[in-house]
C-alpha cells in the first residue's frame, strides 16, 4: 500500500506530478519584455501618460447630465422609423 502511496502522490520523485504548473517556467517573451523594460525605464512613463491621456479621465457628472438633456432628436434622414412615420404615403 505504501508503494501505492507514494507513487500517487509523486513522494519519490523531484518532478512536479502530471498535471501541475510549473511556476518557474519563464517565455521568452516575458523575458524580452523584463530586459526590454530594464534598458528603457522611460517606456514605462510614456505608458503610463498614454494611459492618463486616453483612458482616466475625470468626468463632470453634471456637465454629462447637461449634454444629454440638451440633445436634439435627429431627422434621420429617412433611414429611421420616425422619418418614415412624418411621410405620407
């Protein structure tokens, strides 16, 4: 039985038993990317700038409620039903 044991449970042996992750496994990109970040720590700033410039933003909440309420209905042209429903056919 303890042989069974022990080779269920991999007791024996240095390897990970089938089926586990290997932790220390790096790709390479990963590796190109960490030495990459190393030479150009200025990368890092411009990332992070790009990300305040596009992505957090502060929004008004007021001025948001504003520039809905103020919105015009559009015409659509005559690709939209109401454009349809003001023609009489």
């Amino acid at each position: 039985m303890s042989t069974f044991i022990s080779r269920l449970f991999n007791l024996d042996s240095a390897e990970p038993p089938a089926g586990e992750i290997d932790r220390g496994y790096v790709s390479e990109y990963t590796h190109f990317i960490d030495q990459f970040l190393v030479d150009h720590p200025e990368a890092l700033v411009d990332q992070h700038d790009g990300r305040l410039l596009y992505w957090d933003k502060k929004v008004d909440l007021a001025d948001l409620e504003k520039a809905e309420q103020d919105r015009a209905e559009a015409d659509g042209y005559g690709f939209y039903k109401s454009a349809w429903r003001a023609i009489k056919h």
